[in-house]
C-alpha cells in the first residue's frame, strides 16, 4: 500500500513538473513573440472611443500602491476594460483617488497596442467635487509609454527564460532516469 502511494504520488509530481516547464516554455515564446513584433504591434495600434452614457457610466479607477501599480477604465461596478501603469500617468494616479471610482468618465480616447493599452485623451468629473478634468497626451509620449512597457517586458522575458531552462534541466534529468525517479 505504502509503495503504491509513493509511486502514484511520483509519478503525479513528475506530471507536474512536465506541465509546469511546458508552461513556462510556451511563456517565454509568447512574450518573446511580442517583444519581436513589437514595432509591428504599435503601427497597427487600434483607436478606442468610449462614451458614457445613461446606460453604461465608464469610471477611472487607480492604485499607486504596490503590488498592482494600475490605472484601470472600468465599466462602473463590472469589471474593467484597459489597464495601463500608473509609471505614465502619475497625475491620474493620486493618493486621494486609490480604489475609488469617483471619477467619472464622459468620454476617453484608448490607444490598444499588443497587449497593452494608454490613455490618449481624457475628460472626467469628481463625483465628490464636481471638478472636471481633461488630460491628453501626445503620440510621442505614448510611444514612450509602450517602450518603457517592453522594455520591461525584456526582462521579466529573460526572468521566465531562466526559469524555463531550470525546468527543463530537471525534466530531462526525471526522464533520463525515470525509472530510478519512480522507485525513489
């Protein structure tokens, strides 16, 4: 009994570990794929309009406090539409506003480019001052947004590579000797 546990729950760690590199292998490809087709992604960038309106009130909701440094465009009380980091909008991401959606959207131009979206033009109220604000940005600084965002994307990349190489070290190490692995 007790060798037929030990050899289920072998054979199950291995299994994972198989998953766990194939995982991070297919990661790395992906990220790097992105990164290679960086230039591309950008000049096919889509432009997105949204409007509030009666029916559906957009919100900007930020959080300047880590671990999740975001500025979010959220449809109010369900759920977000863009992320972008707070690193290119620090006027957006204030103390005062962190996890509250008193910031209402009348209308806000998104650039979505790869994986990754930025703020070309905002206009919204302060629900609790009744303030409006407009903040836009140049092509020029989004570019420099979606630079800084692969730039660091580069390393977390290089991060996942190593990671994957060490898995894969070990799986080929576990397959080479399976059988010894197994009987442990």
């Amino acid at each position: 009994m007790h060798q037929t546990i030990q050899l289920v729950f072998r054979i199950c760690f291995a299994a994972v570990i198989f998953t766990v590199t194939a995982a991070l292998i297919l990661t790395g490809f992906a990220k790097s794929s992105e990164i290679f087709h960086a230039a591309q992604n950008f000049e096919q960038a889509k432009k997105i309009h949204l409007q509030s309106t009666a029916q559906q009130q957009f919100a900007l909701l930020s959080n300047n406090k880590k671990p999740d440094e975001a500025v979010y465009v959220v449809i109010a009380q369900n759920g977000y539409i863009a992320k972008s980091s707070c690193s290119h909008y620090p006027e957006i991401c204030l103390d005062q506003y962190n996890q509250q959606q008193t910031r209402q959207i009348q209308t806000i131009d998104l650039l979505h480019a790869g994986n990754f979206h930025y703020i070309e033009k905002v206009s919204f109220t302060d629900s609790r001052t009744q303030q409006h604000h407009t903040f836009s940005y140049t092509p020029e600084q989004i570019q420099q947004f979606y630079q800084a965002d692969v730039s660091s994307l580069k390393y977390a990349t290089f991060g996942i590579g190593l990671f994957a190489l060490a898995a894969v070290f070990v799986s080929f190490r576990i397959l080479r000797n399976f059988k010894k692995f197994i009987r442990k």
